[in-house]
C-alpha cells in the first residue's frame, strides 16, 4: 500500500531531479558506475522501486546480468574494475555513517588516487541523491515492479 503519492508531489522533488541530472550531464562518471553506485546504495537501503529502475535502466545501458547479480558480493569477485570497486566503497560508507570511522581516510586517500577532486564530489552527491530518494520511496511505500526504462 502506497502511503503518499511520489508522482503528485514531484515539484517538491524537484531539487533532488536537478541534482541527479547535473551529476548525469557533467560526464565525469562512468554511466555504468553510476548504475552500480545507484544498486548498491539502494540495496543497502531496502528500497525495492529505485531497485526495479536501476537494474532496468543499467540493463538498457548494458550493463550484465553477472555483475547486477553479484553486486552484494563485488569485494569477492574481479568483476569490477578498481574504480568501479572504490567507488562502492565510497558509496557504502557514506550510505552507513554508523561505523567507527564513516567514509575513512584510508578510503578518502584511495579515491583520490582514482578519482579528480570533482569526480569525487560528483559521486558524494550522487550518493547523497540517491540515499535521499531511497528514503523517500521507503517513506511512501512506492511499490517497485513496474518502471519502464526510457528507450536509448
């Protein structure tokens, strides 16, 4: 059962629409990273509707059915390059500020070995997005099954 309707409150979402796409639209991560990132963060966060579109929509951009299905597991494969892997990284720590030392600097200094100052902004917000609208589809109880990936 839905508790409030996402869709007829999508101005009030507005601010969360406009910084995904400028995330999108800056280029500066991977499109196949960002669906990575956008799946394990909602994993983590239990929210079955953003896991119904991101698998649909990394799936669209080709990504494989292998590396959606071990993505809980990604630390016990090579499936994922190092990037990719410090970015999940990055994504579950920021996701679960609970630890004893939330986003490490051991972590911070792997990711500035791999990524530009901007890029790493750009995945902190990027994960902040997507945190945001898990709880917000949590909140609301949006029922997952039925998004239809845009056609490319």
């Amino acid at each position: 059962m839905t508790r409030f309707s996402v869709q007829r409150h999508y101005a009030a979402m507005q601010p969360l629409i406009d910084l995904g796409q400028k995330v999108h639209a800056a280029g500066r991560l991977e499109p196949a990273l960002i669906e990575l990132v956008l799946m394990r963060v909602s994993q983590i966060n239990g929210c079955a509707f953003c896991l119904d579109m991101h698998s649909k929509d990394a799936r669209a951009a080709g990504e494989t059915e292998q590396r959606l299905y071990l993505l809980p597991a990604w630390r016990e494969t090579r499936l994922y390059s190092e990037r990719e892997r410090i970015a999940l990284a990055w994504a579950e720590e920021l996701t679960e500020l609970a630890g004893p030392e939330p986003v490490s600097d051991a972590l911070y200094e792997r990711a500035r070995q791999l990524f530009e100052e901007a890029e790493l902004v750009d995945l902190t917000l990027l994960v902040v997005a997507i945190n945001s609208w898990n709880r917000v589809n949590v909140a609301a109880r949006t029922i997952g099954g039925h998004y239809k990936p845009a056609s490319r």
